[in-house]
C-alpha cells in the first residue's frame, strides 16, 4: 500500500467530505488495513458479544511531534486506550478508531501511521470495528489528531478498585519511569540534545491479565501513570482513599540516560509521562511473589517494590530520599509537558 493507492500526495479536503474521495480513503487504505466481519459491514456501528460484565475507555491523542523514536501517533492511540481498559481488570477485544487529519497531511505518513496501527493492534490481540474520519482545513490542525475507544470483558476474577486499599498494601511499578515523556521532549524544536532514549509506548494487557489470573482479589489496583507520571497518579490515589504513601527514592526504576536528560531540562522523572509503565497495588502477603512473577516477563523485567499505603499523613506522598530526608511529593500543577499524549 502507497501513495499511488490514492492518486494523491497529501490528504485533500475530499477526503473529509463524505464523497467519492472519502469513500476511496477509506476503502483503499481503513477498511484495507483493518478488515474483519465486524468493520467489513461498512456500517456505521457494530454488534458485538460479552458475556459478563464490560470496562470501556476513550482518549484522544494529539502528541508532536507524530512519529518519534520509538513509536509515532498510531501504535499510541493504540496501546494508550488498550492500557487504559486493561487497568480495570479487563481483557481489550475491540476498538473503535477515529481520525481528524489536516488537508496536506502526507499520504505516505498516514499510511504509516495507518500500519502502526494495524501491528498494535494485532500484537494486544484487538480488533479496530468501527470508526471515523474527517479532514480540516490546512493551518486548523497539526497534521492528525486521533481518538479510540476500548472495549473489554473483565476478568471474572479481578476486583479492582480504590475502596480495596488498605494499610501496609505495597507498591510495585513495572519498568523505567520517564522514557515516553523523554524521548518526545528529545525531538522537540529547540529542546533537541544528542540522545537513544526512545519511547516506552507497548501493550501492558497480557501481563496485567496474568497477573490477575494468578493473584486474583488480592490485586487492590492498577493505574497507568501517563500524563502527570508516578507522582501525580499516587496523589490521586492517596487523596481518594484518604491514607498516605511513602515512597522509596532509591527504589524507583530510572534509566540513567533519561535520568541525565530530566536534569538537563530541569524536569522531575516522577511528573513525566510514561506510556508503558504501570503501578499495581497489592496486598502484603502476595507482594513478594507478585514482585517476582512480574520480572519474569519481558514486559516487568525492571519491576521493583517502590512503596506502600500508610495511615501517616493521610491524603499526601511522601518520598524518602536517597541521603534519608523526607519531602512531600505534590500532584502536578498546570501542563508540564504539553501535547505528551
């Protein structure tokens, strides 16, 4: 599939219009790339089957720029609203997908995008069913803005939900925090430096509805610490169930390139976003054991114990330093890293 598929270079307003054009875009390249039963009906919504209860999520994405080193716009649209259902317990099935693309957009860039799409959405075992396309004029866009919704069954035996927290539950985080929010504030006009961190942007469903099968109830929560980082999502959380966290400065799985590079720009890794890192929360008596099944997957390799749920300084974070002070950790205020996402 290329650009001769269409006859055109760049997206054309056509393209948006609900015409001829639209229908060639769609059907050349959408309906091409994605098809199954559920798209192939060409309909403007699908039927699908659940046999118990359902977790649905929806986000839009609009980072830039749209492709950087590790990813681009797509396989993130993808694996950000495939994390987002699997965070409730559940197990990702089908997406819709919906496009706004500016008229100059390269048919070339959105065919890859279109294929990146495509390769996240097999590797998290969904199906793209339905969705939308329209086209703005060029100058009232940034290239492509996109939008999915997730759907899933929820694992009969997941529970997940803030009221479970209790005291002493632990805090365990899957991977290096900071790479996502790095590796796009590397390529940025003017914020460039030399530098091989990439995006950390991947599926987390397989792992987490593992973990689920295998620890059942005693997995409290899972939170995916996207925009605003770990430390804004364990301000949340401590402030919803009104009891304190204290986490472990030296605990926090950092890689030292990123590390370097949040100095650099003046940045805390604990408010930088992240697009394939999750926290879970867990009762003691199975912490041990979740820290170990966790690193045995390639997905929680650098997973690491880095806190826990206390009845001290109720509604506030506490990290305790590498030289043994104490501060409180705040939840972000304002947009740090804007257009992240």
């Amino acid at each position: 599939m290329n650009k001769e598929t269409l006859g055109f270079e760049t997206i054309q307003l056509g393209h948006g219009s609900g015409g001829l054009m639209t229908r060639d875009l769609l059907d050349k390249i959408i309906f091409k790339t994605f098809s199954n039963p559920y798209l192939d009906q060409k309909h403007d919504g699908s039927i699908v089957s659940f046999n118990g209860k359902i977790a649905i999520s929806t986000d839009s994405f609009v980072v830039s720029p749209i492709f950087f080193k590790g990813g681009n716009i797509g396989e993130l649209a993808v694996n950000g609203t495939v994390n987002d259902v699997a965070m409730c317990g559940a197990i990702p099935k089908y997406l819709s997908l919906a496009f706004i693309v500016e008229e100059g957009l390269k048919i070339d860039e959105f065919i890859e995008i279109v294929n990146s799409i495509k390769n996240a959405a097999d590797k998290s075992g969904v199906q793209i069913i339905t969705g939308d396309t329209k086209v703005v004029e060029r100058g009232n866009g940034d290239k492509i803005f996109i939008n999915t919704t997730g759907f899933g069954e929820v694992n009969p035996k997941a529970n997940i939900a803030a009221e479970h927290i209790k005291t002493g539950d632990k805090i365990i985080l899957n991977g290096f925090v900071a790479q996502h929010g790095m590796a796009i504030m590397s390529e940025r006009e003017g914020l460039e430096f030399e530098s091989t961190i990439e995006s950390d942007t991947t599926n987390l469903n397989f792992l987490v509805n593992d973990l689920i099968n295998e620890f059942g109830d005693k997995i409290h929560l899972f939170r995916d610490p996207t925009r605003g980082g770990v430390a804004s999502v364990l301000s949340e959380i401590s402030q919803d169930i009104n009891k304190g966290v204290v986490i472990y400065e030296d605990n926090i799985p950092l890689e030292k390139q990123v590390s370097a590079a949040c100095e650099i720009l003046g940045l805390d890794p604990l408010y930088v976003a992240n697009e394939g890192v999750f926290l879970v929360i867990v009762d003691d008596s199975i912490s041990e054991n979740v820290l170990n099944f966790m690193k045995k997957d390639k997905k929680g390799k650098n997973s690491a114990y880095i806190g826990e749920i206390t009845n001290e300084h109720s509604g506030k974070v506490v990290m305790q330093s590498s030289i043994g002070g104490k501060r409180i950790v705040s939840p972000l205020i304002g947009e740090q890293l804007p257009r992240i996402c």
